[in-house]
C-alpha cells in the first residue's frame, strides 16, 4: 500500500479546491485522482463564459485550466485516468488507472465525484432507441470536445438554466431549438434569459408538458409529448437532449457505508462537510447535484480548513440533524453546529412568491430570513450566521419555508 496524507477523489472545481488549499498549507503529500484524461471537471466542456469573476470573466476550460494550474503549483499531484475501484480499508481506497492497480491509503480522504444527469432510459421514457438522443453532458462533450455532428433540429426537455445552456450549444453548431419542453407551470431560469430565448432566439416553450416516446429508426425522426389538459402531439426533430434531473456520484460512498441523506441521495455531512466516517470528507455536486462551480470550489476550500484539523489530531464536531419541511426538498449541509460558517443550500418543490424561510430548534425560533422567490430546480441559499444560537444538546433544527 502506497500511503499520501491527503487523497482526493476527482479534480472537479471542488475537489482541485480543496487540493490547491491543503498543498498551500503546508500539507506535504496531497494527490487528486481522476479518472477522466483531464481534470477540470465539467466546466472543461463548457465553452460559454460565466466562469471566474467579473472582474476576470472565464470560459469553462478557462477556468478549468486555471484551477487546475494552480492546484498542481500549489504542490499537489494530480493524476488524471485513475479509477478508485473500491475501498480498501476506512481511508485506504483500491485504484486502477495506466499504470495497473494500485491501493492508496491516506490520513485523510476527500470525495468530489461530482454528479450526472440522469438518461433517457433513468427516465423511463419509451420508443424506439435511435441515435440523436443525448444529456447535456454528451451534448457538450460531443461540441465543444470532439467536433461532432449533433443534427439539425432539436427539442431541449427541462427549463433550468442548464437547459438554456444546453440550448445556446445546440445554436453553436448551426441548428436550429424546436421547442423546449418542462413539465412544470414555468420555466426555472431567470426571466431575462427566459425572454431572450423566447424573443431574440425565437425558441417556444412548452409549459406543463411531458416527453411521452421517443420515435425513429436509425435516427430520431420525432418526439411525442403530452400536455397537461390530454392534448398530445408530434415535435418532429433530429435531436432530442434531456436535460437537469441530477443525481450524486455516490457509488463510491454508498460502497464505504457512509451515510447517506434522503433528500440529496448524497453522502450526510455537517457544516464542516464531515461525513459520517471519521476522516473523510465530501464537497461539492457529490452532495447536492448540481450547484455552480462556485460553489462546488468554495466547498472545497472550506472542506480544506477542516480537513486540516483532522490532520492535526482535531475531533470532528458532533452535529445536530437539521431537517426541511415541505415543500422543501432538501438542505446541504445536513448537520449544524454552532461553529458552522458555510451557507447552507436548499431546493425546493414548489413556486413561492415572497417566502419566509424560517429556522427552529425544539419551537425556539432561531432565524427568519425573507426571498425573493423560490422556484423549483434552482437554488435558495440560507445564511449560517444563526448556527451559533443552537443548542448542541437540544433535538433537530428545522427549516420551514412559507409564503406568509
């Protein structure tokens, strides 16, 4: 068994984050594993901007270059076409990757396996299974990666803001958006970006509709679709891409025995991204798929400073359950404690306009905050500066969103 103090598993924003930090420490052996040939992560098929800060505005493989740079200046390894297999022990994990098998064992393991949409057959969606169909990461991939044809017209499933990504890809290459198709009252993006598509782009969007089969032999020629009053119709096309609908990158956890939380199907951590076995840590899409590179990178450096802890004999904190309320679906983090600095994230099921979060322990109030809006598949962000009012000792926190 070869032995490193810090091992990283994927160089996505959150996992180089949190590498680059540690090596900057002072942390002697620190090494990112990832399995595909280049890290970066997905920003690396992204070519649009929105990357980095206003100030120094980046492309996707901009940013994924540069944070990769920085993580492998910083003094850390990097090693890309590596697979953790399984682990080998509680912080010891079975790899294979050019150079054959090999077992890793750290003083501490950090998990940034990201997440992945779920497919067309994950959907359960029927028909026939032509070629035409892809994700918004194989869209991606196929554009900005590998120059290939995607065809000429498609219908975009989903109305989020990876979405409209997925969309302006489509655009890139020369064809043309039938339509965009959401099963929900309105799209989940900003109205901005909502109108420019609609207006500028000339890209209708279908509300409460869903993909009912998929038709073609050899190529998609069609999709069905069914709207919520019964009417259905045929949007013939040559491309169809589902699009949001992410899941974690779990296996790797779910094989270790980590807990898991119920509401994001991601390893349950505290605010110190903790997880349930002592020394090994989880940050970014891996517990709440899928938020920005952003926030996946501010995770990881935050995941760093505990991390570091660990490495100097630190207990981790102990943590109360904090638990949401509907028409909350989940929170990232799911455990508080009173030294928790890290925003917390949620997501919800339903449009609310004007809600009020609010934050109880045992029927004591502990914080009220007032959104905008909440819309579902997009985030809502609650403030940690209320976690030192809770009673380490006392029952779960809970979070309550309504529109009053």
């Amino acid at each position: 068994m070869r032995a490193v103090d810090v091992l990283v598993v994927g160089a996505g924003p959150a996992g180089l984050a949190a590498a680059a930090r540690l090596a900057a420490a002072g942390v002697r052996s620190v090494e990112v594993l990832e399995r595909e040939q280049h890290a970066g992560g997905v920003a690396r098929h992204c070519a649009h901007g929105g990357y980095g800060t206003r100030l120094h505005p980046l492309t996707g493989p901009e940013y994924a270059h540069l944070l990769a740079t920085a993580t492998e200046r910083a003094g850390a390894v990097v090693r890309t076409g590596v697979t953790a297999l399984d682990w080998a022990g509680p912080l010891a994990l079975h790899t294979v990757g050019p150079h054959g098998q090999e077992t890793i064992g750290a003083r501490a393991v950090v998990l940034a396996t990201g997440a992945r949409e779920r497919p067309r057959a994950a959907r359960l969606v029927p028909g026939t299974r032509p070629a035409g169909v892809y994700t918004t990461g194989e869209l991606q991939q196929a554009v900005h990666l590998y120059g290939q044809h995607i065809g000429t017209r498609a219908v975009v499933v989903g109305a989020e803001d990876v979405s409209y990504t997925a969309a302006d890809t489509v655009r890139t290459v020369g064809a043309s958006v039938v339509a965009m198709v959401t099963d929900l009252a309105r799209p989940q993006t900003t109205p901005a970006r909502a109108l420019d598509a609609r207006l500028r782009h000339a890209i209708p969007l279908l509300t409460g509709t869903t993909v009912t089969e998929l038709v073609g032999h050899g190529r998609l020629s069609g999709v069905r679709v069914r709207h919520r009053d019964g009417r259905t119709a045929t949007l013939p096309c040559d491309t169809v891409v589902f699009t949001g609908d992410f899941v974690p990158e779990h296996e790797l956890a779910r094989r270790g025995g980590l807990v898991l939380d119920t509401g994001t199907r991601g390893p349950a951590v505290d605010g110190s991204l903790h997880t349930s076995r002592p020394g090994v840590f989880a940050v970014g899409s891996v517990l709440h798929a899928v938020e920005s590179a952003a926030t996946a990178a501010r995770e990881g450096a935050h995941a760093a400073g505990a991390v570091l802890g660990t490495l100097a004999g630190a207990e981790p904190p102990k943590g109360v359950p904090l638990i949401v309320d509907p028409p909350l679906r989940w929170i990232a983090p799911n455990r508080v404690t009173p030294a928790d600095r890290l925003p917390y994230v949620l997501r919800t099921a339903a449009e609310l306009s004007r809600p009020v979060l609010r934050v109880t322990q045992d029927g004591r109030p502990l914080h009220r905050q007032r959104l905008w809006s909440a819309v579902p598949n997009r985030t809502v962000t609650l403030t940690a500066g209320w976690a030192g009012r809770v009673d380490p000792k006392g029952g779960p926190v809970r979070v309550a969103l309504a529109e009053r």
